[in-house]
C-alpha cells in the first residue's frame, strides 16, 4: 500500500512552522516594538576614550600657548586668534570631562570644579583686555599683557590637568 | 588481554572548546571602568594652605611695591617696570587660589562635603575618626574660609584693574602718580589690595585651626 505524499507531508510542514514561530519569536524579541529612536550618543568612557580626550585637551593648552606667543606677529585678528583657540580648548575640555566614568566625576568632584573655574579664571583676562583698551589703553600693549599672563597660567592649569588626570587613572586599563 | 599499559590521553578537545566559547562569550563583557581602585585622596589642606601662602606672599609683594611706586615722583623706569613684573606674578601666582575660590563658590556645600570625605579617608584611623568626630567644628571653618574666599575674590577683580590702570598711567607718564587722581586710585587700589590679603589671612588661620584639629588627634595616640 501505497502511502499518500499529502499525509506525510502535512505533519512535516506543520512542525517546520511551529519552530519558525518559537525560534522566531526569541528573535524578534530583540528588536524592541514599536522601534523606538536610538538613545541620544553618550561619550564612551574606555581608557582609550580618556586618554584620547586628555591628548586633546593637552595638545589644545599648546595651540593655545601657541597663539598667546604669536599673537604679536599678527598684522589683524590676534585678539580673536586667541580667543578662538581658547574657545576651542574649553570645548576640548568639556569632551574630555564626557568620556569620564561616574566614579571618577564623583572621585574627582572638587578638582574638577577646580579646572573649571581655572578656565574661569583664565577667560577673565579676555574682559579685563576689552576693559583697558575701552579705558584708552593701546590694544597692543594690552594684548601683549594678557597674552603673557595667558601663556603662564595656562602653564599652571595643563600641570593641574595632568596631576587630577593622574590622581584620577585617566586613560588606565 | 593485558590492558595496555600506555593509556590513550584524554581528549582536551571538549574543555578547550568550552573556554574559547566562554572567552567568546565574554569578550564583550570588559568593563569600561579602570580596574585599578581609585587612588588616595589628595591631602585637601595642605594644598590650600601652600597655595593660599603663595597668593599672600604675591599680594603683599605687589602692595610693597605700589607704595614704592606712590613714593617716587616721577616714577624711575626700574620701579615701574618692576611693578609692572609683580603685578604679572600676582595674576600668575594667584591663579591657583581664584579657581579654588570659584570652585567652592560653585560646587559649595558639596565642595565641604567631599573636603570631609577626604578626611574621612585618611591613613591614619585616629585622624579619620576626629575629622569624623569633628565635623561639625569643620564645617564652621569650612564655611568662614568660603566666606573669606569670596571676600577676597571680589576684591581681586578691582585690585588688579586699579593696578592695571597705575601701571598703563606710568608708562604714559611717570608723574602720572602726582595728580590727584591717580593719588584717589591709588589710595582705592591698595585698599583693595588689603581686603584680599585680609581675606587670604582669614582662610590661612582657618586653615590651620582646622589642621590643629587633626594634629591634636595624632598627638593624643
């Protein structure tokens, strides 16, 4: 007796899509519905990201210094030269305090504030420059003031820097 | 039949494939933080007391050498340009204190809060339990030396612009010092200059009571 193709056949098929429902259905699981849009881009805080950042920030305090030490030689635009180089080192800093762990911004809380407000500090002897040229003083002369006093403490806050980044394993495995 | 008195090994195919699997499986598992525990506390009042000694001694110097200024009419090349050096030091020099100042001013009770912590964390247990014992005598100093760093901040910012403006008047003029204006400034500019190192006296005595406080826990070990 010959056995009929469909009565094999249907019980065959029947199982292959029950395990395409249960095996399917795990992995469907994984894509979330309805699609929700992407978490917004957090910095990544792996050593490499850290050490990458503080390599950045450092080599910016040289660009800055750089221009502090150029600025004279400028015919047009030192004052916003230096501006923009400082400006690009705040954002350059703020990167760098993004790809810092939890621990470490807690750890670190009062050091970090601290290099803040030496950026702080730092930028006031932008207002004191526009101050004194407004008062009549040359620009040149008042540029040449706050470009020395700029490089120096610059100085003083990459070496601050550098001891919080190490006091906070910065970059370590 | 003798049973072969050299075995056959035991495959190590299953296990070795079970750690790579593991390995595998794992490999996106490393943690993003440093493994290493986080490192001792930095000894908080140490530091500020050497950075407040340096801005005292800036402060000072520079007020030294506006008198030697205001006393010299016309005023040598040599005084002014070396007036000129010290008011470069003191920016420098206290530039360490202001962006402590303005720390404390911004992060404030949580700035104590983990200057305690600190403490708290000490080596030495006794230390760590006087600071614990004594928090609240700490949290007074705590507050008096915030309050006197903001008195001096505020004080900074128009010392430094009356000495701004002495030194530009004499490179114009040297008897710029003679005209009753200049005289106003200057009277203006080093009571400012007073107040900062009034301020900076204050957070120095604060922060030695507050080292005392430790020091008397180490001495009754």
């Amino acid at each position: 007796m010959r056995s009929n193709p469909r009565v094999v056949l249907l019980p065959a098929t029947v199982a292959a899509l029950v395990c395409v429902a249960v095996l399917g259905s795990g992995m469907l699981r994984a894509q979330p519905w309805p699609y929700a849009p992407p978490p917004p881009m957090a910095a990544p805080s792996n050593p490499m990201a850290q050490r990458s950042a503080l390599q950045s920030v450092q080599s910016q305090v040289s660009w800055f210094q750089n221009s502090t030490r150029a600025a004279s030689s400028y015919q047009t635009g030192a004052y916003g030269t230096v501006w923009q180089q400082f400006q690009i080192l705040r954002g350059a800093y703020n990167a760098f305090t993004g790809t810092l762990t939890s621990q470490q911004l807690s750890q670190g809380g009062n050091e970090l504030a601290e290099l803040q407000g030496g950026l702080d500090v730092l930028q006031e002897a932008f207002t004191n420059y526009q101050q004194e040229v407004a008062d009549g003083e040359s620009s040149a002369s008042a540029l040449n003031d706050m470009c020395q006093v700029l490089y120096q403490a610059s100085g003083v806050w990459l070496q601050e820097l550098n001891s919080v980044s190490n006091r906070l394993r910065v970059g370590w495995q | 039949m003798k049973p072969s008195s050299n075995p056959r090994p035991r495959s190590c195919g299953v296990p070795a494939a079970l750690f790579v699997g593991v390995l595998l499986a794992t490999a996106g598992c490393a943690s993003d933080k440093p493994n290493s525990p986080m490192p001792a506390a930095r000894e908080d009042v140490k530091e500020l007391r050497q950075i407040t000694a340096d801005s005292i001694k800036a402060v000072k110097v520079t007020l030294r050498s506006l008198d030697r200024v205001s006393a010299q009419v016309p005023c040598p090349p040599r005084v002014s340009d070396s007036f000129a050096r010290d008011i470069q030091r003191l920016e420098v020099q206290s530039f360490k204190m202001r962006a402590h100042a303005q720390a404390i001013r911004a992060r404030g009770q949580a700035y104590f809060d983990q200057w305690h912590e600190h403490l708290a964390a000490l080596h030495d247990p006794k230390l760590r339990k006087r600071a614990v014992e004594r928090h609240d005598l700490l949290q007074q100093s705590f507050d008096k030396i915030r309050d006197n760093a903001q008195q001096a901040r505020a004080a900074f910012q128009p010392f430094m612009s009356g000495l701004h403006r002495l030194r530009n008047a004499l490179v114009n003029d040297p008897s710029a010092a003679a005209s009753d204006a200049k005289k106003n400034l200057i009277r203006t500019t080093r009571e400012n200059g007073q107040k900062v190192a009034a301020g900076l006296d204050a957070i120095q005595n604060e922060l030695k009571t507050v080292a005392d406080t430790l020091k008397q826990a180490k001495l009754s070990q």
